[in-house]
C-alpha cells in the first residue's frame, strides 16, 4: 500500500486557525470580566482548538493510499470510497479549479474531491460508479478527480496498479 497524502494546501490553514483561537482565547480571557460570556467562549476556543488539532491529525495520518486491491479516497474524517483498481482507467495529472460549495462533491460527470478549491489527479472509471454522499443521495460518476501533493507520484503509483 502506499499513502498518497493531499493535506499539504490545508494545513496551514489549520495551524492559523488553532493559533487564532488560541490567542483570541487568552485575551478574552484577561479582558472580560462577565463570568458567563467569559465560560461560553472559553468553551467555544477550546472546541475549535480540538476541531482544529483533529483535522491536523486526519490529514497527516489518513491520507489516500492505493494498493494492488483499492483506490482509496478520503476527505478528513467526513469521506472515505474504496475503489477495486479493476475499476480505473490511466490516471491523468489535470490540474483544476473548481467552484463547488463542498469538498466532495459531483460536478458533471466526475466526483470532485477538492482541496481548497483545487484537483490535480483525474481517474477515469471503465465504467460508470454509483457514490453516496449522503445528503444529495446515490449519484453516478465516470471519473473521480482530487488532490494529492504530489500528483506525478500519484499517477504513477495508480498506473503501476492498474495497466
């Protein structure tokens, strides 16, 4: 199995997340002298800080990996689609920007799996997939696109399995 990691793009918006929250936390704290809003933020800076601290985790610790069985796709906690590489076609570097309102999403025809706004690996299926997602329901796709650091690395890991 190999990890292809794709947090590079997000992290640091993460890690100035967590250090405004962090800061914001500590000078509300020595500025206000109202005991429950005080409470009430203190409590909401530390459920970000924990929000934040768990993405940076996922993202460095569950990254998309390929192996000779499977493709898989993750997006933080919130998705996570295996793929037999029997499926795919040759995987593409293709760089895009897209101006979805979601990280995972269907737009036309591909599934998008967007780092802040952006793919750079496109996979073709031999035939078409049907994917969950949840709210929007059980959509067919004829290709998945998504992001991953090293996108040349990517393509050549999957190629390697799926030629």
């Amino acid at each position: 199995m190999v990890e292809i990691p794709y947090g590079k793009r997000m992290k640091p918006r993460y890690v100035r997340f967590l250090i405004i929250t962090v800061v914001g936390v500590a000078l509300v704290a020595f500025a206000l002298d109202i005991p429950w809003l005080l409470i009430t933020l203190l409590v909401l800076g530390v459920l970000n800080a924990v929000v934040c601290v768990g993405a940076l985790y996922v993202l460095t610790k569950q990254p998309h990996t390929v192996s000779d069985d499977e493709l898989r796709l993750r997006q933080l906690g919130f998705f996570d689609w295996r793929i037999p590489t029997a499926d795919l076609g040759p995987a593409q570097i293709a760089e895009r920007t897209h101006k979805g309102q979601r990280s995972v999403e269907v737009i036309g025809d591909a599934l998008v799996i967007q780092s802040l706004t952006r793919t750079n690996v496109s996979v073709p299926f031999h035939e078409p997939q049907l994917v969950d997602l949840g709210k929007t329901g059980v959509q067919r796709v004829e290709r998945v696109e998504f992001w991953a650091d090293e996108p040349e690395k990517a393509v050549r890991e999957i190629n390697a399995r799926t030629t």
